[in-house]
C-alpha cells in the first residue's frame, strides 16, 4: 500500500474539520441519530490516514450509512415535492441533508481508493470534494445571502 500524498492528507484533514462541524449541528435535529453517526464516522476515517482493518470496516459502514441516508433524503424530496433533486438551495433542509450525505460518499469512495492505490485522480477528487464542500455553503451564505428555513 502506498503512503498518502501531502495534498491527500491536507484534504482529508479538511474534510475531517467539515465533518466534525457537521456532526456537531446535527444534535439539535430531530433525526440527529441518522446523521451524528453518519458525520461523525466520516470524521474520523479522514483523520486516520494509515490503513488497518477498522478504518476499512468505518470506510464501508459509513459509505453504506451515507448512501442509505442520500437515498432516503431524495425520496423525501421526490414524495413531497418540494425543493427538487437536482436542487442546490441551502435553504431547504433536504437539500443540506442531500448535499452533506453526497459528500461523506465521496469522501468514503476516495477513502476507499487511496487506501488500495495511489493516484493523482485520487488527490484530485478529494480537493475538487473539498472545495465543492467548503465553496457552497460560503458561495451560498456569503455571496447569495441565503437564510435557513426550517
């Protein structure tokens, strides 16, 4: 196996910081029991940046978590109507919930890749993650002027 890229580890440990903030808004949720978990492991897998057989074991427990919660959020959506699946509209708490499980599975699936193979594909996928990650919500809150609904 090889040893993770400088920029992989950047971006794991900013994606980590994403993730941990993720996690600590959830508790006010009403399904924060989905989603803690879910931020949370997503967190710490890109903090551990060696592979063992736990982190691999996270890896696929909080890719299968990310991809059942994505699905549940765009039924949500697609049921009530509401804001629509291709929506980018932070207002809309479905859409944050889309977004945020979208990008635990991105990050999962690079996760995943690094830790069998080493590529620049690998390291551009997780910076191009990182600044979908980090550019939307301050594109959104800062540039748009957007306001939470609840």
């Amino acid at each position: 196996m090889a040893k993770p890229r400088n920029l992989f580890r950047v971006c794991s440990l900013l994606m980590a910081f994403l993730f941990a903030y993720s996690a600590s808004v959830q508790l006010n949720d009403p399904d924060w029991y989905f989603w803690f978990p879910l931020y949370t492991l997503a967190c710490v897998v890109n903090l551990i940046n060696y592979r063992r057989r736990i982190k691999l074991m996270m890896m696929r427990t909080a890719l299968s978590l990310g991809v059942f919660l994505l699905v549940k959020v765009i039924a949500e959506d697609v049921i009530t109507e509401k804001v629509g699946v291709l929506s980018l509209d932070l207002t809309h708490r479905v859409v944050r919930e889309k977004i945020g499980s979208g990008l635990v599975i991105a990050s999962m699936v690079l996760q995943l890749q690094a830790s069998s193979s080493s590529s620049k594909t690998i390291d551009f996928g997780m910076v191009a993650t990182v600044i979908f990650g980090y550019g939307l919500p301050f594109w959104f809150f800062t540039i748009e002027k957007g306001e939470i609904k609840i």
